[in-house]
C-alpha cells in the first residue's frame, strides 16, 4: 500500500490536516476538500496546510462507506496495524501520515436529507469550544466519542485538536452537494485565518449553538411521513417537525434537524427523521 494522494502548502507551525473521503460514499466531502487545495493557491500561508482527499480509495471507487476489501469501516479503526488487514494497514498509513500536525479537520457526510454541522466531543475536551467557535459552523453536535475515529485518536493519544464536519450529500450513491461544499471552503479558509495558518482578515464571530448527540424519532405505525421541517432547522419543543398519516409528530425536545427526509412511507419502528436535542448552556 503506497502513500495516499496529499497537498502540502507552506512550511512550519501552526499547522494543520485536513482529510476526506474516509467514508468512500461521503464525496461532498472529497469535492469540498479539492476546493479548500484551489483556493489555497491564492492565498499567503503562514504555517502548514495538509490535504489528504481521498483516505480510502477503493470505497471511493466503489462509491460506499466502506473498502470492499474487507468490509471494515475506517473510521473505527484509527490508529490501525501494519500488519492488520487492507482497511487496518490503511488507517497505519492515515496515522501515520497526520502525525505531527497541530490540528485535525476530517470532512464527513451525513446523507441525501442532511444538513452542515461540526461534530466535537465538547463533553470531554475543555479545547473544543474555543475551537469551534474559531471554525465558526453555527451549529455544534456533540460526538459520542466512538473510539477508532481519527479525529477522536489524534484528540486522544496524540493531543491534537480535531473537528469532524458533517456535510450533506453522499450517502446513497457518493451525490455532492456543491453549495455545501463551496460554503464550507469558504468557512474553512476563515478558521485557518483565525489559527494563524493563513494571513489576511480574520472573519468576524458568529454565534455557535450546541447540541447534544444525535437522535431518531421513530414512527408507532407504518404510514406516510409528510416533513413539517427542512435540514438544518432549529425547532421548540413540540413543534410539528413531521405528519404521520395526518397527525403531527412533535418535537420531544427542542434541537437541531440533523436529517429529515421527503414525503415518504415508513414501516413501524423505522427513522422519520433525526434530531440533536438542544442543551442547556
Ligand atoms: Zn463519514
């Protein structure tokens, strides 16, 4: 196994690593990465920029999460084994190769029906919410801090400061959303301006709202969903973020709309939508 494809601009410290296509399906997440590399061109870098946009060829290739090789997910299997299997050998590889940075920024989809938004283990890490306010993505989900992610290990074992995005698009079917991807380069480069890696105007403060882990509404009853809200909403407790059969499904809490599908029919016990409760600051 070769060394993955990788931009390098600049020289030294603070310096950063920026990965995609982890999850070979989630390609707004490569295509925003390839945007971040073009518009670094014109841009005076004052530390390290590192690109690596396409961590698991095979699954990008075959358009899905995970490397057909052996069905692993890589990003359960961060720091890997040199010895290991083809996804373990490739997540060495990955380590290997983001070692030494002084932050991590891994691009993620989170499907066809979702909307932008940074995932950090802020429960843990006292680093995550200066970090995330200098990322500046509005809306903060909090992570789980599944091990064997690569932003969790780098946090973890190396003491690197990692973000994960979450972009809409990608699964099914590796789609991209070019507007999220455009949006987030934009957003991307600002955050480098604001940790000293790029020169030029840091972008003004915007206010970061936090919620916690992800959550499926699930239906009682098979029927028809009609959605009351759009990805990316911030709904009160007891709104109507859906319809079911006619009768308003109601926001158990109020939060984020992480995912929300079109008109469709759902089976009993099966996902309507997905919302990250807010908490309390
Ligand atoms: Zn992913």
């Amino acid at each position: 196994m070769g060394p993955l494809q990788e931009y390098r601009l600049g020289a030294g410290r603070p310096s950063i690593v920026i990965t995609a296509g982890i999850h070979g399906n989630e390609q707004t997440a490569i295509y925003a990465a390839e945007l971040i590399y073009s518009l670094l061109q014109k841009e005076t870098l004052l530390g390290e920029v590192c690109i690596l946009p396409r961590c698991n060829p095979s699954a990008i290739r075959a358009r899905e999460r995970k490397a057909p090789e052996d069905g692993l997910d890589l990003n359960r299997s961060f720091p890997g084994a040199p010895d290991g299997s083809h996804t373990q050998r490739l997540a060495y590889e990955i380590w290997r190769q983001t070692e030494g940075f002084d932050y991590v920024l891994d691009l993620h989809c989170c499907g066809l029906y979702g909307t932008t938004y940074a995932m950090h283990y802020f429960k843990k890490y006292a680093f995550a919410k200066p970090l995330c306010k200098m990322l500046g993505v509005p809306h903060v989900v909090s992570s789980k801090g599944t091990r064997g992610q690569l932003y969790i290990e780098s946090c973890e074992q190396r003491g690197q400061k990692g973000i994960l995005i979450e972009l809409p698009g990608g699964q099914p079917g590796g789609v991209i959303y070019e507007d999220a991807a455009e949006a987030i380069a934009r957003q991307v480069l600002g955050y480098l301006r604001n940790l000293n890696i790029l020169a030029g105007e840091k972008p003004a403060p915007v206010p970061i709202r936090y919620f916690d882990c992800r959550q499926p509404i699930r239906a009682d009853h098979g029927g028809l969903v009609r959605p009351a809200a759009a990805p990316g909403d911030v709904v009160r407790q007891g709104d109507a973020v859906a319809y079911l059969d006619d009768q308003p499904v109601l926001a158990p809490s109020g939060g984020l709309i992480a995912g929300i599908p079109p008109l469709r029919y759902v089976c009993r016990g099966e996902d309507m939508l997905r919302l990250a409760p807010d908490l309390e600051e």
